[in-house]
C-alpha cells in the first residue's frame, strides 16, 4: 500500500469530469470533495465509476450546474426529499449531497438529518476506510482529508468505524453486514473493537429489512472467497438471525462411536470452490443451498449409520420458501437453484458407478441447458480428505462429461421433445384426449433416453405403434 502526496493526488484525480467539478465549485464558491468508496477505491487500485461528492453547502444546486456545465449528454436525477442529485454521464455516475449531521432513534435506521460541516458528514460515516475525502477546490485541489487515519487502516488492511462501534451500529444496523461484506470484499481484518460490537448489537439486525440484507449477502456471495463473510457472521451470532436454515447444517452428532461430515464448513467449501470457477451469482446461491435439506432428512440408522435420505429433494422444496423470505426473485432464478439443489446428487451417483448411457442421457434431459453448471457444483461438492477417493470421482466425473458431450452431439437429447406429438398419436389412432397419449408419449420418451431407439421421428412412429398394439390399439385407416 503506497501513501500519495498531494501532487500524485492531483494527478490522479486530472480528468474532464473532476475538472469541470472543481470548476463547478469554484464558479458557486462552494466548498467540494470526493468522498467515501471512490477515495478508497484510487488506494486500493481498485477502478471505480460511481462518484460521491460532498458539498458545504446545497448538494442539488452543485448538482444542477454541474449538469449544466457538461452539456449535452449529461442526465440529472433530483432527490428532493434526501437533498441529493445524481448525474449520469457517459459511464459515470456522480452523486451529489450537502454535508450534513445525523441523528438516530432507536427504532429506527432513518436518520434524523441536518445540515453540517465537513466533520460532521465523516463523523457520520461507516468505516475509516471510507470517511476520507479529497478537496476538488482549485486552491487545494487534491488535498487529502483524513481525520480517522483511513489510510493507516487501508495499510493495516482493519475495518473499524470512525467513532464508538457500538453507537455506530445501533444508530444503523445495516452498518454491521456492511462491515462483514467490506471484510470479505477487500480480504480485511475486523478491528477487535468493531468485532464485539457486531456480537453486542446483532439483535439490532431484526429492524432492517429483508431486501437489504439479501443485496449485502449477495455481495457477500460475489466476493472472492464468500466463505469469509458466512463465517464472520456466524462468529457474532447475526447468521443465526438473518439465515436459520444455514446455521441448521453445524455440528456434528456421534452415536456408537459414528459421527457425519460437518455440514456447515462443508458446504461453505463448496460454495469457495464454486467461486474459483464462476461468477454466476444463482450458481453460487445454488452452492450455498445445495444441502440446506440435510438438517430435516438427517436418521440415524444401525446399518447404515448416518443417513440423509432424499435431502435434495428435500432441499429443492426449500429454496422457493428461503428465497421468498429474502424477498429475491421467485422466477427463473429461483428455479434455477431449486433445480441444481434437487439435481445435485446425480452425476455423483453416477460418477461412484459404472457410467451407463442410459443414466447420463436422463441426467442431460432433466438438466437440460443447466448441465455444465450443475456438473460444475458437483465437482465443487467432491471435498474429502481422501485424497485417493476424490481423484476417483473427480476422474470419473471427466468420464461423464464426456459421455455428455458425446451423447449431446449423438442424440440431440438436451431438453428434446418426443418426436411424435400428442395430436399426431390421436389422430393416428382415432383417439380424443386421454391418459393413453401421456403414457405413449412417455414411454417413447424413456425408450430414447434408455437407447432402445434413436431419437427420430420414424424410429419413435414405429415405437408408438408396436407398444398400442400391445394395449388393443391399431392405425385407424383413412
């Protein structure tokens, strides 16, 4: 971590857009600065587009001039009721607001709002790492103010708040998954203060709402070992109040001497796992829940020892409720992860046998388009510690992959459709509507996905009509 001087910083910040701020500024004679995550953003190396600007002064009126002042091309959003202004231009995205001072009830994180200094609006702010500011000003364009030491904790890589940790947190229980996500997003140290605060003020976590906590754990998810952030907040105790059904997976129970695999870190191993491969948000929620149904199915039986009989199953009923408490969409998100939950076991089962066509075309059917993902969770799934016995699943599901990509290119199985219709059986057999259609088309179906007949329309036709005539059924001539 380096520490700019006022001359890199003016560097740094010598674009159009600060330039015409600065300018903006001067012209109003307002008092101008860059604050919060863009400010920590040019330490970090990090690139940013989404710029907050603080004023001493009316944030919408800078805002106005400022649009004013780009011209054509610039697009402003005015927020009366907050005193904010947002403008659009080209990539970016300038928020304008007046410094102010705040003030909390306790029921509440809606603060009660005045006009303030400079001081006053970083006093206000979450963390250290994110109350710097730097002035825009011509006279001191590029000057860093820094009364927290944000950039000390920037070099010591701590999240800690600005004032008392505990007020900070009870003023705004938001601030405290704010802190777990900056945490595990920058890979940063919880400051042993701010730490026992999160313990002492999670109950305050119950006021915030559901939507607000499902975009932090979403960024949680998106980090780049989420596995951080869920552990963090399992150690204050906040897990256990926003996400029950996680929590639900720790401990490991014996009984004669047997015990099961620790659910809780496992699936977090996975959900790190995934995370080395893709980005996809859904497929790592999918991670994250694909043994939620572990905790309701776990028996114990004397033969078997432990069991989780039909947990997938299980699990894929559980995903619409979990995602309907989190007020996330129930469309085909939603589906998308009830499905790669239910589906979750197959490529395992078949990846601990022998790998049979039959089993592998009805994975491909049932997984459709979802395959590569869901074989992407399965191979994150595989964590045992013996190492002889993972490599064997891990060489055996490349078996099954290619099995997949052989028999995709083969029988065009991927989410088909019976090459005989329903209209086509009825009118061949001078049939109206019944449960006998279904059950033709559905074994024309299983014959394909078992490789008793390719998947052709001729070979499918005369499949139909061998099974009808089985049942008293023959061609009606016309």
């Amino acid at each position: 971590m380096y520490k700019p001087d006022r001359e890199e910083l003016c560097r740094l910040l010598d674009t159009p857009i600060f330039r015409k701020i600065s300018e903006t500024a001067d012209t109003l004679g307002i008092e101008c600065y860059v604050v919060g995550g863009y400010v920590r953003d040019i330490f970090l190396e990090r690139p940013s587009k989404d710029i907050d600007i603080v004023v001493v002064g009316k944030g919408i009126t800078m805002a106005r001039a400022f649009a004013k002042r780009l011209g054509k091309g610039a697009h402003l959003a005015v927020y009366a009721t907050f005193g904010t202004a947002q403008v659009k231009y080209h990539e970016h995205e300038i928020e304008f607001v007046g410094a102010r001072k705040e003030s909390y009830t306790h029921d509440s994180r809606n603060p009660i709002v005045e006009d303030g200094t400079l001081e006053d609006d970083q006093n206000r702010r979450d963390f250290t790492i994110n109350a710097m500011a730097i002035c825009l000003n011509s006279e001191r364009f590029g000057e860093l103010v820094d009364p927290f030491e944000g950039m000390l904790d920037l070099e010591e890589r701590i999240i800690r708040t600005p004032l008392e940790p505990g007020i900070t947190f009870s003023d705004d229980p938001l601030r405290m998954l704010r802190c777990v996500r900056f945490a595990t997003q920058l890979n940063f140290y919880i400051e042993d203060e701010t730490f026992e605060a999160l313990c002492e003020n999670k109950e305050r976590i119950r006021i915030i709402t559901r939507e607000r906590i499902n975009e932090e754990l979403n960024k949680i998810l998106l980090s780049p070992i989420p596995s951080k952030g869920f552990i963090e907040l399992d150690r204050c105790g906040i897990l256990d109040i926003i996400f029950p059904q996680l929590t639900a997976l720790q401990g490991v129970e014996v009984r004669n001497g047997q015990g099961h695999k620790e659910m809780f870190y496992h699936t977090l191993e996975v959900l790190d796992n995934v995370a080395k491969k893709s980005n996809d948000l859904w497929l790592r929620w999918a991670a994250l829940l694909h043994d939620i149904g572990k905790p309701r199915t776990k028996r114990w039986d004397p033969i078997q020892k432990w069991t989780f009989h039909n947990h997938n199953a299980v699990g894929e009923k559980m995903v619409s409720r979990i995602f309907k408490e989190f007020k996330m969409p129930l469309n085909e998100k939603m589906r998308y992860v009830a499905k790669l939950v239910g589906l979750h076991m197959r490529p395992i089962v078949i990846a601990d046998s022998e790998v049979t066509d039959s089993a592998v075309r009805r994975l491909l059917f049932d997984a459709g388009d979802d395959i590569d993902d869901l074989m992407t969770l399965c191979e994150a799934d595989i964590t045992s510690k013996n190492e002889v016995r993972k490599q064997r699943f891990l060489n055996n599901f490349q078996i099954v992959r290619q099995k997949l990509k052989d028999l995709e290119e083969r029988d065009r199985i991927r989410n088909f459709q019976p090459p005989v219709n329903g209209g086509e059986i009825m009118e061949l057999f001078d049939l109206q509507p019944c449960d006998t259609i279904g059950k033709l088309k559905s074994e024309v179906k299983d014959a394909i996905l078992d490789g008793i007949i390719p998947n052709e329309h001729d070979a499918a036709l005369q499949f139909i009509i061998e099974r009808a005539a089985s049942i008293g059924l023959s061609v009606v001539k016309k």
